[in-house]
C-alpha cells in the first residue's frame, strides 16, 4: 500500500501520552491538533498547560538534536507543526482532522466523555483511536458514533521514541480505517501491528510474563 501524507493529526488529552504522540507527528513533518479536555477554572491555567506542554516538547526535541537525529535549528519551525485548543474553542478546529487519537486517564467515565465529545464535532470520515491498554475496543465502540472507523491503537511510553503501536480491531472496525491508520503511523516511522480485541494487547501481555517469571 503507497503512503499518503496525513492530514492534520488530532490528540485528546495534553498528558504525558497526547505530548508524545503530538511530538511524533511533527517530528514527521504532519500538523498536530492537541486539545485539553479538562474543565479549568480560568484562561491563565489553560496558558500554563500550553506552556507546560511546548516546554516539555521543546526538551524532547532538544534531545534528540543531541542524539543527532535533528539540527536545533530546525526545532522553532517543527514546533510550528503543533497548536493548541480546548473543548469548549467555539471554532472546533477538530473537525478539520483525518485522525483524532484519544490520550485521557484510564478512567471508563473519562473515556466516555471523551467519545461522545469527538463523535460529536469530528468530521465523518475521520478515524477515531483510543491509545488505551486497560479497556477492549468493544467496551469502547458503543460511545463512538460511526464505531466502524474506531479502533485502539496503543503506543508505549515513551511514544516519540518507541516505534511498536499495537492496533486492535473489533469485527465492526472498518478494513479501510485500518489501512489508513497504518498507513498514517508508518508515514512517520511507527511499527503497526494489528492484533485481536484481547486483554493486554501483546506487548503487556509479555511484560506481565516475564515481571511474573
């Protein structure tokens, strides 16, 4: 299957997990959409959040300048790639996106919330992937409007240095989702590999193995 370039990428949730996929993307040149999604009692927390968030992306990218893997003159325009949003932005910038993962706590009602949010103000061709290890892709479907086009797609931590994303399909899950999901993630140097709707996934399952042994 020939890649495409991806359209602008969106990420759910600016923790830990949402800042490594959004640095992944834009280290492959893609634009990246992050949201917050938490309710904050003012604009300055939303501020200190975008900043917290751009510090930890710049330190990420200053490393890997001193791993050689990018000049640092280059990082002021790959964090150009990168903006930000929250959920009640009256413009919904989200709809402009072909991938939205979700990246908030593994938390059920968390989740939920989340899925009903982007059901509602996504576009209807984009792909919607959840980046859980805890929860099935069929606990998960039900909350996704169009759930042919959801699937898990779960990176390891660190998400920007660690190739393997691990997807999971259900029966519902659209076979041309899936390839476009590949097809995005290997566009910027990620491993897909497509495994069953069972606990654990495979790497974990491993990890839970060996920690038992």
């Amino acid at each position: 299957m020939a890649r495409t370039r991806t359209g602008t990428i969106g990420v759910l949730g600016a923790g830990r997990m949402g800042r490594g996929i959004a640095l992944s993307y834009i280290f492959g040149g893609v634009p990246v959409l992050l949201v917050d999604l938490k309710q904050r009692r003012s604009l300055s927390e939303r501020q200190a959040l975008e900043h917290s968030a751009r510090e930890e992306i710049t330190a990420d990218l200053s490393f890997l300048a001193a791993m050689g893997l990018v000049g640092q003159d280059q990082i002021p325009q790959i964090l150009q790639l990168v903006t930000f949003s929250h959920r009640e932005d009256p413009e919904n910038p989200l709809v402009k996106c072909d991938i939205v993962y979700e990246g908030v706590p593994e938390v059920m009602e968390a989740k939920e919330d989340a899925f009903r949010y982007v059901s509602a103000v996504v576009a209807d061709h984009a792909i919607i992937a959840s980046t859980t290890s805890t929860f099935l892709v069929t606990d998960l479907a039900g909350y996704v409007k169009n759930p042919g086009r959801f699937m898990n797609a779960h990176w390891l931590n660190p998400a920007h240095l660690m190739p393997l994303v691990e997807i999971s399909r259900s029966d519902d899950t659209d076979k041309d989702a899936v390839d476009r999901l590949i097809n995005s993630l290997e566009s910027v140097g990620k491993v897909p590999v497509v495994c069953s709707a069972s606990p654990g996934y495979i790497v974990p399952r491993i990890q839970a193995l060996a920690m038992n042994e």
